[in-house]
C-alpha cells in the first residue's frame, strides 16, 4: 500500500494553518504520515498543531502526526528538514494556508501509483487559488501539461509545487538549494524530473485537482527578486538564450492578456 509524506512547514502562522490542518485530518486515505515543520514560532501555532495531534489520533484513521519545532534558517531549510525525516512513498507539501481539494484527493493518488506499469517519479496535478475562507478564485494560468518533461519548466512552473508529488527514493539525493530564497521550488521540480527521467521514472498527470492553494504566497510578495532567481535558475538548466528568449515570452503574453 502506497504511503504518502505530506509535509507542513509553517512559521507564526497561526491564522492560516487551521485550514491546512483540517484538510490533511479529513484524508479519508489511512497510510497518511503528517510531518510538521514548525521554526519555533511565537503565536500560537504550536498550540493548534498539538491539539490537531491528539484530534488525529483519537479519531483512529491511520494517520501518523510527527511534529519538528524548532528554529530554521527559512522555509527552504525547514522543506529539507521534511525531506531528510519523510517515511513515505511519495511526498507532498501542503504549507500552512494550502489545502487538498477534496477529501478524497489521496484516494485517487495512490490508485494513479498502482495503475502504473512503473511506480512514477512524479505524480502530478491541478490546482485552484483560493481566499481565505476557503473560496474558489481562479484556475491556475499555468496549466499542467498531459505530458510533463524536465525541460516543459523552460516555458514556466507549468505545475504548482502543491500539486507535485515526488518519489522520495528521488527526494533523498535531491534536497532544495537554499542559495534560492524564493524559487528554490521551481529549482527543485526541475532537477527532480530530470533525475526521474534518467532513471526512467515515468511523471504522471493524476488528471485530478490536487490541491486549493490560498493567494499571495511568499513567492508573490517578493514577485521582483522571485522573478530574478528564475531566470537564474532558467538560464542555469536551459542556457541563457533561451532563458532570455522565454522570459520576453513571459512579458509579451503578459501585455497581451491585459
């Protein structure tokens, strides 16, 4: 039976991680290892993250609550952090404010998984931006491609991190470059897919919403040096020409859609 790692990292984030964590209690998958990341915070985080602790395992579902608190040098650290204590099959992260878009969002994962002649790399999705209360928004632009390659990033993060389940036999020899304090994730996916298709790991499209996630993350509020680490990162795995090239792309769709 496939086991999932999702992974939370959160830091004073009180507000948002309510959501995250009823979402993951909901699962209606049992082989469910929730794997907490807090930076030592100072609200009231670790509070609700222990009470959601004794709610898991008093409701008897399977799931497995481990809980990591302490201070981190940013979200990328805290994301290797899950990575070096994940037990799964696969990995998630749902950060604090995303969520699953239905409960039974790792139902249908793990039947993709078991469908395949090769258990994948990747497994892959949609997801839908969100308030916070929970209302739908908007679709994502950037649409999930039926077939994903390493190289289909070159035309953007065609696929949210939050709807991106890796192989954690890939995810032990490939850990987030905190050189990058805003696009490490874009970084990551790259690499990992690359990594996948050497091992001839098929990336598979679910064809399912995987995950709601809430608007304006820390990506969009430092738009301008996210935007510059990934063209760095563009022109370190696609060359600079073609980071070039793909970036006025980038500009001219922009100016057409307003």
């Amino acid at each position: 039976m496939i086991k999932f790692t999702v992974a939370t990292c959160t830091f004073n984030a009180a507000k948002e991680l309510p959501a995250t964590l009823e979402s993951v209690l909901g699962q209606e998958y049992a082989e469910v290892e929730h794997l907490i990341i807090d930076g030592a915070s100072k609200d009231d985080s670790l509070d609700l993250i222990l009470k959601y602790k004794r709610q898991s395992d008093e409701a008897l579902n399977g799931h497995d609550v481990r809980i990591i608190s302490e201070p981190d040098r940013g979200l990328y650290d805290a994301m290797n952090k899950a990575l070096g204590n994940a037990t799964g099959d696969y990995i998630l992260f749902l950060n604090a404010g995303d969520r699953f878009h239905s409960t039974d969002t790792l139902i249908t994962i793990a039947d993709v998984c078991e469908q395949s002649d090769t258990l994948p790399g990747v497994v892959y999705g949609h997801t839908d931006i969100v308030d916070a209360q929970g209302h739908f928004l908007r679709k994502r632009r950037l649409e999930p491609p039926s077939d994903l390659h390493w190289t289909s990033f070159r035309y953007g993060m065609l696929v949210c991190h939050q709807a991106f389940f890796a192989s954690t036999k890939l995810t032990a020899a490939c850990k987030y470059d905190t050189r990058y304090r805003f696009s490490s994730d874009f970084d990551w996916c790259i690499r990992l897919m690359r990594m996948a298709e050497e091992q001839r790991l098929p990336l598979v499209n679910s064809g399912t919403i995987i995950a709601d996630y809430l608007e304006g993350g820390m990506t969009k509020k430092n738009h301008r040096r996210s935007l510059w680490e990934r063209f760095r990162i563009m022109s370190e795995h696609y060359g600079f020409l073609s980071a070039i090239r793909n970036h006025l792309y980038f500009v001219l769709r922009a100016v057409i859609k307003r």
